[in-house]
C-alpha cells in the first residue's frame, strides 16, 4: 500500500506540474494576444515617457472618429499628438505624444471618446521582440509538457496496483464507518435494526 501512495504521490505531482505548465502557456498566449495590435510599432513597450515628454498607450473604439479625439488632443495641449498604430472592427489602437505637463489635460481630453489606457507592466523591447520572446517560451513548455506526459505514460503499468490500492482503502474506509455506526466493547457487539 506505502508503495502505491508514493506512485499516487508521483502521479499528483505530475498533474500539477502539467496543470502549473498550462496556466503559463496560458499567460504567454494571452501577451501574444495583447501585444499583436501594437506589432507595427517600433517603439519599445516599456516607452512611457522621457525627460519632456509622455507616451500614452490605449485603445479607443472604432465607432468613435479619431480625428474628433486628435482634435480633442490638439485642443488640451498644442504639444500632443495623437497616432493610431492599428485598428480592427472593434477597437482603434493609439498613443498620444504630449510635453509631461500637459498628460492630466491630454487624458481628460480622452475620456468623452472612450479612451482606456494600456500598460505592459515588465514587458521590455518592441511588440515584435515580446511576440518573439513568448512563441520561444510556448515552444520551451510545449517540451516540457510532453517529457511530463510520457513520464505519466512510463507509470500506466502501476495502475492495476492503484485500483488494488484503492479498494483495499475503500473496503478499510468502508470497515470503520460500519463500526462507528455499531455499539458495542472489544467482546460485545450491539445491533439494532430491523427485519421484513
């Protein structure tokens, strides 16, 4: 029994690993996803301002007329400028350019059009370099994953002593809860019940 628990054990631990595994392939999916919108961009992610000025990162909705936001822009501060990087059906993508005294004006300027600010807190290089750098790490995973599977495939012959294992705690679980139901001393046993 000792040695199918430390097989169990093994097996668990396996499982965890490839569930730890697949919640990171997760992340780096996800900032492939949020990065491909800005892969057109030669601007380093991490860019948020300088020593005069600020980088604005966000999104507005396609509905909205992005002239009508650069104007909003041009109009807060006369050193801001708005640039679109991409779009879709749904969803323009920009960043504003503006002197570091004028960033409150300038994202006041952009709340009427709906404009939601982007961070890519710890990301460093371009949205090409971070897309690079997460399709390298899935193919690392993608390794990982498959070396645990087939250690998971080199236990399958343990599983008939698992199920053995597994009975042999049933009926023992199975056993005590009988026992806690019956009174009685160690020579004495009490039943109580009924017959049809």
């Amino acid at each position: 029994l000792s040695s199918a628990q430390k097989t169990a054990g093994e097996i668990n631990g396996l499982e965890e690993k490839i569930k730890r595994l697949s919640a990171e392939e997760n992340r780096q999916n996800a900032l492939i996803e949020s990065v491909n919108p800005w892969l057109g961009l030669d601007l380093p992610l991490d860019t948020a301002s300088t020593e005069r000025t600020a980088v604005l990162w966000g999104s507005i909705p396609a509905r909205v007329e992005l002239g009508d936001a650069a104007g909003a822009v041009a109009a807060a501060s006369d050193e801001a400028e708005l640039f679109k990087v991409s779009g879709d059906k749904s969803t323009n993508y920009v960043i504003v350019v503006c002197i570091r005294e004028a960033v409150s004006a300038v994202q006041e300027s952009l709340r009427p059009f709906g404009f939601t600010a982007v961070s890519f807190t710890g990301e460093r290089g371009t949205a090409r370099e971070a897309e690079a750098q997460a399709k390298q790490r899935l193919e690392v995973l993608a390794r990982e994953k498959e070396s645990v599977r087939q250690e998971l495939v080199k236990m399958a012959s343990a599983r008939e002593d698992l199920k053995l294992a597994a009975d042999v705690c049933a009926s023992k679980t199975a056993r005590a809860e009988a026992e806690s139901k019956l009174m009685g001393l160690s020579s004495t046993v009490i039943m109580q019940g009924w017959v049809p």
